[in-house]
C-alpha cells in the first residue's frame, strides 16, 4: 500500500514541481515531506505507533515548509484507521486522534495564512471539518471493527474452549465407565470362583472322609462337587458372555442368579450351613437380586475359609413390606481367624450393598463367631441411581446398629 500510494501521489508531484509547475525551491521539500507522509504506510499493521510518530514529523513538516496540501494527505485517513485498528489500548490509539485534531486546524490555518488568495473564513471552516471528519471517522470505524474481531475471537476461542471441555468429560466418562464395567466383571468372577471353589474343597475334603466310613455316600459327595462345578461354569459363561469381541456372534445369556436361588446355593455349601426364610420372596429387579444373591454367596465363602472345620453357619432372611434384611452368622474364629486375601470380598459386597442404597455391616460377634449383616430397600433399582455411597435413612441405620458388632 505505502509503494501505490509513492507512485500515485508523491512521484507525480516530485516530476510536476521539478518541470516548472510548481515553485523551484519547494519541489525538494514536497519529495521529502510527501515520503514522510507515505512511507510510515509499511509499518501500519505491525507498527502502527511508529507509524504514527512517523507521519506526526511529516505533518509538521508540512505545515512549516508549504503552504498547499500535498495529495500525500490522502494517507492520513487510512493512518488514523491502522491505529485503530491494530492498536490494542485504546489510550494510546487516541493519540491519533489527538495528532489529527490538532493537524485539522493547523494544517488549514497554515493555507489560509499563505500567499495564495482566496480563502474565507467559509473556506476555513469547511476545510477544518473535511479534515476533521477524515480523523474521527476513520478512527471509530477502526475500533469498531477492532471490537467486533476481537468478539468473533473470543466466540471462537469459548467454542474451542467449551469442545475441549465436552472432548475431555466424554473421555473421562469413557474411562469411568470402563473402569466401572472392569470393576463390576472382577466382583463378579471373584464371587463366583471364590464360593465354588471353596465349595468344592470343603466338600472334597467331607467326601474323603465319608468314603471310609460310609462309601455309599461318595457319590453324593462328588455329585455335589459336580453341580457346583456346573453352576460355576454357566455363571463365568454369563459374565464373560458381554466381551466377546465378534459383534456378529450372538452371545450366549444365561438368567442371572434369583432370590429363589439362594436356598439351591446354601444347600450345595454344605451340611455345616442352615437356612432360615421368614416371608415370601418378592418380585424385585435383577439387580437387587443378584446384589441378595452375591453377599450371601460371598458370606458363605468367607464363612468356608475362615471358620474353621468345626464351625456352623446360619443364613437369616427376612423379606419385609419395604426391604430384605440378611444376614449370615457363624460361630467359628471370628475377629481370631487370619486373613489369605486383601479383603476384596468384603470390599465387593460393601460396594454392591452400597449401589443399591441399603448397608452393610460385618465383623466379629460378641457371642464368637463372625457376622454379615445387610439391609436392602425393596425400591433398589430406583436407589441405584442415586451416588454410590449414599446410605439409607437414620431409622435403617439404627434398625442396624449393633455396638457390639463394628462395621469395617
């Protein structure tokens, strides 16, 4: 733009005054003001204030050396509007402002005082006004357009900012889902190969013993072996049945453990385990039937590990109006018995009790013996949807304070 404008107002003009149109001993000073006028043009958008300083000393110049505008006077508008434009405080874009006011008056004060006639005090003022219009104006579009940028970026960066921000929540929901889904399908096989398993052993353990005394009884002995072996097959074939990776091959579903289950389940443990069912079952969701299911299978495991040989164990169940009250007491080592694990199947069914909105409590017994305590509202499907850790009212929980028998 500062070369278009060299060529178009200043050369000319330089050829014209140096051929006799103008005086001889102003063309010099035309040149060298008309290139202070133009040149700073390089520098708007980068360096708009050096620009100005520039244009500011071509201004001056003018006004003490001619006494005619120059055609270079054309660039001040588009001066004033760089300012404005890539200048970001607008304090020091009001110098051009300031500069061109004043350049408004001095520069038509200085015409009308030269040695060419002519100019009125109309004249004056019409030349002061077209001046100062080529300041203001230029100025505030400058800043207008510099406003309406910088919210077009802003807009753009929130849009960014907020599509990050939405990218990293759905990753991160990704990764608690699979962390969940991880999580849930580790309880689950734990709970299944944890209480077969020890079935299995106890009862192998019971049959060797049988088979001296009463050999007759062995059958029964590993036909039960047999069945839990069974069951545990079709439950790890339940479980895993979601992760097959071919999703054209229909995977094989089993029904999940029920209620109605559980007296089968207490059976195969053994003879060392009794059941007690106050109430009718009720017609619940899956989820709050495996939830039953699995903590009194993960009972009876801790019960067939750490008992002892000797001890016995009972499964109370009482299905009332609003709730399922569980619980599963022993009388062999209790708070004396050593530990094999890490404590995940105490951990496990906290945390399935918990997503069903009931409580559990375990812990040694102060008669001897240890006890798994659960409380479990009818409503859990609906309850599950609340925050895991969410227990339930002050009276369930007083319904399950036994100071004797500390949670842990």
């Amino acid at each position: 733009m500062a070369g278009f404008f060299l060529v178009a107002t200043v050369i000319p003009y330089f050829f014209l005054s140096s051929l006799g149109f103008f005086g001889w001993q102003e063309h010099w000073s035309q040149l060298l003001v008309g290139l202070l006028l133009v040149l700073p043009l390089a520098l708007r958008t980068h360096y708009p204030m050096v620009m100005l300083a520039l244009s500011t000393i071509g201004g001056i110049a003018h006004i003490i050396f001619l006494d005619q505008p120059l055609p270079a006077l054309v660039v001040v508008p588009i001066q004033v509007y760089s300012v404005a434009r890539w200048v970001e405080d607008s304090r020091k874009s009001r110098l051009a402002v300031i500069v061109g006011a004043a350049g408004s008056i001095a520069g038509p004060l200085s015409w009308a005082l030269g040695e060419e006639p002519g100019w009125t005090v109309n004249v004056f003022v019409l030349a002061v006004l077209v001046c100062a219009g080529s300041v203001f104006t230029p100025y505030l579009v400058g800043r207008r357009v510099r406003e309406a940028t910088r919210a077009r970026l802003d807009a753009e960066q929130a849009a960014e900012d907020q599509l990050a921000r939405a990218m990293a929540e759905r990753e991160q929901a990704a990764r608690l889902s699979e962390v969940r889904a991880r999580q849930q399908i580790a309880r689950e096989l734990h709970d299944v190969v944890a209480h077969s398993v020890s079935v299995m052993v106890v009862q192998a353990e019971g049959g060797r013993a049988l088979a001296a005394k009463k050999p007759e009884r062995a059958a029964e002995v590993l036909e039960t072996i047999a069945s839990t072996g069974r069951e545990a097959l079709t439950e790890m074939r339940r479980i895993v049945g979601v992760l097959r990776s071919d999703p054209n091959e229909e995977p094989e579903y089993v029904p999940a453990p029920r209620l109605a289950d559980i007296p089968g389940m207490v059976e195969r443990t053994g003879s060392r385990v009794s059941l007690d069912v106050r109430g009718t079952p009720p017609e619940v969701g899956s989820s709050l039937a495996l939830t039953t299911y699995r903590v009194v299978q993960e009972a009876l495991t801790n019960f067939l590990k750490h008992a002892g040989p000797a001890a016995h164990a009972t499964v109370h169940l009482h299905y009332l109006p609003h709730r399922i009250h569980l619980e599963v007491r022993d009388n062999g080592a209790g708070a004396t018995a050593t530990d094999d694990g890490h404590g995940n199947g105490l951990r496990g069914m906290r945390e399935r009790v918990h997503a069903m909105g009931g409580t559990l409590v375990t812990g040694p017994h102060p008669d001897g013996g240890f006890c798994v305590r659960a409380d479990l509202p009818i409503d859990a499907d609906r309850v599950k949807s609340r925050t895991p850790h969410s227990g339930p009212s002050d009276s369930a929980r007083r319904e399950l304070h036994d100071p004797g028998l500390p949670g842990r």
